[in-house]
C-alpha cells in the first residue's frame, strides 16, 4: 500500500519536488525578510514622496498621474507574460513598458501641440483600452516567465531599498538653491579681454 498522495488530491500551492521547471520555495530567512524588505520599501518610497511634495493633495495628484501615464504597460505585460504570471515579473515589467509608452504617447502629443495633463492623459487610457482589445492575455505567456519565490521577492525588495537611499537624498534637494562656493575655490573663471 503507498502512501503517496495521488495528483488529483494534492494541494495546488505547494510546490512538488517532481514539477519539471519550477523551483521548490525556500523557507528560512528568506520569508521573513522579504515581508520586511517590502515594508521597508514602502516607508522609504513613501517618505521621500512626502519630502518631495509635502502636501497631501499634490502627492495624490502625482500618483494618478503616475498610475495613468504608465497604465498602457499592463495590458502589454499581461500580454506577454500571461494571466497567471505573478505580480513579482509582471510589475516592473508593466512599470517599464508603461514609462516608455507613456512618454511615447506624451512626446506625439507634443509633437502635434496638444500635450496638456488631460489630454495626455485621456490618450493614455485610450491606448490602454486599445491594447486590452486588441492584445488579450492568455494562460500560455508569449515570454519564457521563470519561476519566482519569496527569496527572489526579497532580492527585488533590497534592490528598491538600494535604489530609495541612493535618490532619496537626491531629490529630497530639488528646488533648493545650491549653496555657495568654498571662499579656497576659484570664483570666476579667467576671461579674455577684448583690444
């Protein structure tokens, strides 16, 4: 008598040793690191979006817009990755087609003399609604997605809080005046003197 559990009965989320091309999630300290690799994220993001635009009003107003700009990107990701991609590959890469095919979108309008906020953002949903029609998702993605656990989720969280500490203090400086030159720096530069 086996004591195996037959397929038809086994658990569809834990992931089988035996499933060719998927990797076994690793537990230890992976798990709770990617939980507060996240969290920190989010404050860090979160903390200098407050530092750029310290009321409440303009910070919302440049997440929509944010979100409407790059809202093109999410059919074509969902496109190419398939439905049931999970949201770890399917973000960036909706994040990266969305940027480029909201600047795309923005510089045609500019180039045509129309680029106001509106209307840029009425094509971007447009042509959101467009690929949606005409690029529908299916189960079989168009890219060779790899498999994804929560160590490659707290890897993709320590990148984003390596990049938040190298431009947070950046932009936490735009729009104010730069400071003065060193009194041991030159201050002008030599000129030549016309005769």
């Amino acid at each position: 008598m086996s004591l195996d559990v037959s397929a038809a009965l086994a658990d569809p989320g834990v992931p089988r040793a035996t499933a060719p091309g998927r990797r076994i999630a690793r537990g230890g300290f992976a798990t709770p690191l990617a939980g507060g690799l996240w969290m920190l994220v989010a404050l860090l993001w979160l903390g200098t979006a407050i530092a750029l635009l310290p009321a409440l009003l303009p910070l919302l107003l440049f997440a929509a817009a944010f979100a409407t700009f790059t809202l093109p990107g999410w059919p074509l990701a969902r496109w190419l990755a398939g439905r049931r991609t999970g949201w770890l590959f399917v973000a960036p890469l909706a994040l990266v087609f969305g940027y480029a095919a909201g600047v795309t979108i923005f510089l045609l309008l500019r180039l045509a003399g129309v680029a106001l906020p509106l209307v840029v953002a009425a094509a971007c949903v447009a042509v959101t609604a467009a690929l949606a029609m005409g690029l529908p998702a299916t189960d079989d993605p168009l890219l060779d997605v790899p498999a994804l656990d929560r160590s490659d989720a707290a890897a993709l969280g320590a990148l984003l809080v390596a990049v938040g500490l190298v431009v947070a203090p950046v932009f936490a400086h735009v729009g104010l005046p730069t400071p003065p030159a060193s009194p041991t720096a030159p201050t002008s530069s030599p000129t030549c003197s016309r005769t």
